[in-house]
C-alpha cells in the first residue's frame, strides 16, 4: 500500500511540474523548463524509493551490462549495410513505379482512352 502511495506522489509531482510550467508563462523559458525537470527529478526520487523503483533500477543497470556486452557492427558494415538498404529501396520504388505505370496504359487502353 506504501508503494501505490509513493507513485501516487510521484504522479502528482509530474503533474505539478507540468502545472508549473504553464503557470510560469510569464517567466523565462529557463524557468518554465526548470519547473518540469524539477517536477521529473522529484518524482524519479520518490518512485525509486519503492519496490517496483527498485526493480526497474536493476532492470536498467542489467540492460545496460547487455548492450555493453553486444557486438556493434564496424562503420565499413553500417555503411554497406545502409547502402545495401538504400539501393533495394530505390529498386523496389522503381520497379513498383513501372508496374503501376504499365497497369495504368494497360487500364486506358481497356477503357478506350489508349493513345
């Protein structure tokens, strides 16, 4: 029950940074956003404080660990690979573009429009 509370107050804080924010209209744009962080920090506070917080804070830390551990790809393989992307995507346009163009003649001419 004492954590419902806590991610209520952490709701609550969210909403009153956001409330903060547009009841700041008349302030600097730094301050306006100051009032959200604020809002967001505070309620990351409280929400780590309870259980679930807490499991998500060692969900984060292990998900961390595992992108440490994958394998990226080189910038020689990103570049082909993008390459590789980008020239079937051109070939798929065009051939998609032809057949769209050839299905178009083939309706006019059925149509009596034909040239």
């Amino acid at each position: 029950m004492a954590d419902k509370i806590k991610l209520l107050v952490a709701f609550l804080l969210v909403v009153a940074g956001i409330a903060g924010y547009y009841s700041l209209q008349e302030s600097a744009a730094v301050l306006r956003l100051a009032s959200v962080l604020v809002g967001l920090a505070a309620a990351g506070l409280v929400a780590w404080m309870t259980a679930p917080g807490k499991q998500f804070f060692v969900f984060a830390q292990d998900s961390i660990a595992e992108a440490k551990r994958v394998v990226w790809p080189t910038w020689k393989e990103t570049y082909q690979t993008t390459g590789i992307v980008i020239l079937f995507a051109i070939t798929m346009a065009l051939f998609l573009w032809a057949v769209d163009a050839s299905l178009m003649v083939m309706v006019n001419k059925l149509m009596g429009r034909g040239d």
